[in-house]
C-alpha cells in the first residue's frame, strides 16, 4: 500500500515527506545560530593544484598552466577568474609551440556565466601527432572578456 498524497501550496507530495520536513523545520538551529552549509569557500585559482604557470592574460585573470600528459593525451590546465563586478564570458584562444617538433597547435576554450569572484577551471586538449615533450611547449593566450547581460560572445 502507498502513502496518501498530502495536497501542498506548491503541489502534490508525498506524506513521508511532508512529514520530514516538519521534523527538520522543529530541528532549526536557535536564534543567531547558522543554519547554512559550514564550508563556503569559493576556490581560488591556486586551489587547483595545476602546477607552475605558463602565460597569463587579462590583468592575471586568465592562467594556462604547463602542459601535462592526462589519460594519453597533452592538456594545458586554465582557470579564468573573475574580479569584476558582474558575470562574464571568457572566449581564450591557446596557441602551444613546440618549436622545432611540429607547427603550433590552437585550441578555443569558452567559459560562459562566470559569476564575480569566482573560477573557472577548465583543460585545452592540444593533442597533436608525433612525440613531444609537453613542458617544452611555449604557451601564449588570447582573451575576450564580455560582461553580462550581453556577454554571450555574439
């Protein structure tokens, strides 16, 4: 047999819920207690762990990182942060020389609605043929910046 279903000012529901969550609303810390989460730290670039910097564009809001070998492949770790004031796109083109080894290798990497204050990690595959030795390869970036609402790259 199943719970009746307990009409709601937003909806039909299912008893056993309704029921915990009377029992979580009685558990509702005392005045000027916390009730939110107890770790709220937005992470920081340098909290990723991707190693030394390569390049660096846009006043140090856009890093690329030495290029490391992940699952097979040539990845250049970036993380983009954001210190305005308000959402943005990032659009960062990654252009990997390996010198003598091949032609230079351009990936495009887009990080739309970054909230203020906050980083976007992300990986550029620049995988190409032949051998090569990733921490070798010379890193430039370029960057657009668009803030919202219009930042959609259009």
């Amino acid at each position: 047999m199943t719970a009746p279903l307990v009409l709601t000012a937003c909806g039909f529901q299912d008893e056993g819920v309704a029921e915990s969550r009377s029992t979580a609303d009685a558990a509702a810390p005392a005045d000027g207690e916390s009730a939110g989460p107890s770790k709220t730290d937005v992470p920081e670039a340098e909290d990723f762990d991707f190693g030394p910097p390569a390049a660096t564009a846009h006043n140090g809001e856009v890093v690329a990182y030495v290029p490391r070998l992940d699952n097979r492949r040539v990845v250049v770790p970036l993380t983009m942060h954001n210190t305005g004031e308000k959402r943005a796109s990032y659009t960062v083109t990654v252009t990997a020389d390996r010198g003598e080894r091949g032609a230079p290798v351009t990936v495009t990497k887009k990080a739309l609605n970054v909230a203020s204050g906050t980083t976007w990690p992300t990986k550029a595959d620049i995988s190409a043929p032949g051998v090569w030795v990733p921490e070798d390869t010379k890193i430039s970036l370029t960057v657009t910046k668009d803030n919202y609402p219009l930042g959609d790259s259009r």
